[in-house]
C-alpha cells in the first residue's frame, strides 16, 4: 500500500481551485459502474509481448460541469478506479493482478441538447495515481487518455441521469524498468447522475414614471 495522502490533497486542491474560479458552474454530481482492464507486458526482445485478459472491476466518480456554452463544456472529476488484468498462461491461469488508483480527470464534453436527451462525447488527459497493487514497481503516478460516448436523459431535470463508455488507454507505461514495461487500457461502463444549476434570472429594472 503506498502513501496516497499527497496525490489526495493535490487533487482536492485542484478541484477546489476550478470551483472558485469557474466562471460558469452548470452542475455537479455522480457516476459509478464497471471497468474492465488489461495489460500487455512488453520486454527488450521484440518477440516477447504478453497481452493478458481483460478483468473486471468498478469504478466510481465525483464531478464538476462548467463553462456556460451551447454546444460545449469541460468537466473536472475525481474518480476510484480499479484496474489490472487476469493472466491467461496455463501455468497461472485465473490469476489476477490488481491495480487501483485515484484519478484526476478533466473532460471537453461535445453536447447537442435535444428535446428530452442530450447526447454528447467526451475526451481529455487523466492522471492516475497508484493506491494498492499486487505488482511491484508500478508507476505512483502516470498520465492516460480518455474517449468517451454518453447520453443525458432530461425528463426529471434538474436532476439529470446519464449513462457513459469509456476507453481509457495508458499515454505513459504503467510500469517502466530497464528491460520490461506494462501498459495498460480499459472499457468502463457508467452511469449517474447530475444536477443542474439554474442561471438566475436578471430582475427587470423598474421604467422611470409613477404607478398609479
């Protein structure tokens, strides 16, 4: 287990950073569901690349939507990942190896807002640090992409469910050592829900003359 208190206060700091100077707050909320990871191992020889299985694990997330736009946002989240992969070789069939981090993830978000949906896609960087692994010499922090499609569903509005996917590719090596690298992408699967911040409404300022 590794001291995960500053990569927290990091994060922390950051999110509350954007909240104070966001000029344009358009809602906050949750999400939670499934992630389903693998790694490929990757040594100095060429001919030596492992792809492991996909493993499922879970995930869970808050977040902050801003910028007042039509057609485009960005969103600031800190999410619970849990990553890894399931050995495929016959002699450790079944195997897991875990890696569980503590993200920091900032979104573009492309949105058309319909009658009663808004669907939209997502991209943007995450920076992953490491909380608990059964792998040693693991990166404590590294960077990864982010592409995602999701749909918002506005019928009980200002509360707002959605549903996302997610691919989530390593930008850097997970693992890096002289002779052997680890990289590793997952699918996450989400849902959640947002709620709404209302523009308040300019007062009318009152016309010059009496009321009788």
């Amino acid at each position: 287990m590794l001291n995960c208190k500053k990569p927290l206060i990091f994060c922390l700091l950051m999110v509350h950073f954007v909240t104070t100077n966001a000029q344009f707050i358009k809602g906050f909320g949750i999400s939670a569901g499934a992630t389903f990871s693998r790694q490929k191992w990757i040594g100095t020889n060429p001919d030596f690349k492992d792809k492991l299985n996909y493993k499922p694990g879970g995930n869970t997330s808050i977040f902050m939507e801003y910028i007042d736009h039509k057609y485009y946002r960005m969103i600031t989240e800190l999410q619970f990942n849990m990553k890894g992969a399931r050995d495929n070789r016959s002699l450790l069939s079944g195997y897991r190896y875990a890696a569980d981090y503590l993200s920091f993830n900032n979104f573009f978000k492309l949105r058309q807002e319909l009658y009663d949906v808004t669907p939209y896609v997502l991209i943007g960087p995450r920076v992953e640090f490491l909380l608990s692994s059964n792998i040693t010499q693991m990166r404590v922090a590294h960077l990864t992409a982010s592409g995602a499609i999701g749909m918002e569903f506005l019928y009980t509005r200002p509360w707002i469910l959605f549903a996302e996917v997610h691919y989530n590719p390593d930008a850097m090596s997970a693992l890096r050592i002289t002779d052997f690298k680890i990289r590793q992408n997952a699918w996450e699967i989400r849902v959640g829900v947002k709620y709404e911040l209302k523009k308040k409404a300019d007062c009318p300022r009152p016309r010059g003359g009496k009321n009788f």
